[in-house]
C-alpha cells in the first residue's frame, strides 16, 4: 500500500506515518497509514487488512473509532485486492469513486 502511495499516487513519502499508536477513548490503538497534508494535519487515513479478510461494515467501523481522533478529510480501507473510500466533509461522510490527489 505504501508503495503505491508513493510509486503510483505521487504521495510524498515524508508526509506518511506508519502503525502510530493514538489513544481511542482510554484504550491504546495503532492506526495502519495516516497521511498528512503540507501543513501537517491529518489528511487521509487507511486501514490495512490482509488479503483474505473481507471488507465489511465492521472494518469499517474500526476505521471509523479512529477517525474519531484522527479526523482526517478522507477514510480508506483495504485488503490490497479491493478498496473503499470515503471523504469526511462538513460532518457527513461521503462514498469516494476514486483516489483523492495528494495537493
């Protein structure tokens, strides 16, 4: 995943941070990939899972408790064979067609 971020995307490399331990609630989690934008907020943050879990509403809520935190402007999970997104924008959450560009 990350080298697509970085080989096929163009993501900067600099502005990933890999498995970051955040607090959710009173419980220590560690997110998969987190981006951030040029001013160093939380721009987009992705679960990982391996490629026989199936992506399902409760891979998504797991993201979902992170973003809690992290509240970055887009959300995706992946198993590397499939991937959903979704963009976060004005409180509402809203199913992405394709990759956001890193700007």
């Amino acid at each position: 995943m990350v080298r697509m971020l970085i080989d096929e995307l163009r993501f900067p490399s600099a502005y990933i941070s890999i498995e970051k331990e955040i607090l959710v609630g009173k419980l220590s989690k560690r997110f998969d990939l987190l981006v951030y934008d040029a001013s160093h907020h939380p721009w987009m943050l992705i679960e990982c899972k391996a490629p026989e879990v199936i992506l399902t509403e409760k891979t998504a809520e797991q993201m979902l408790n992170y973003q809690q935190v992290v509240q970055a402007g887009y959300m995706i999970i992946t198993n590397g064979n499939t991937a959903m997104g979704w963009e976060y924008h004005n409180g509402k959450i809203i199913l992405m067609d394709k990759w956001p560009v890193w700007n």
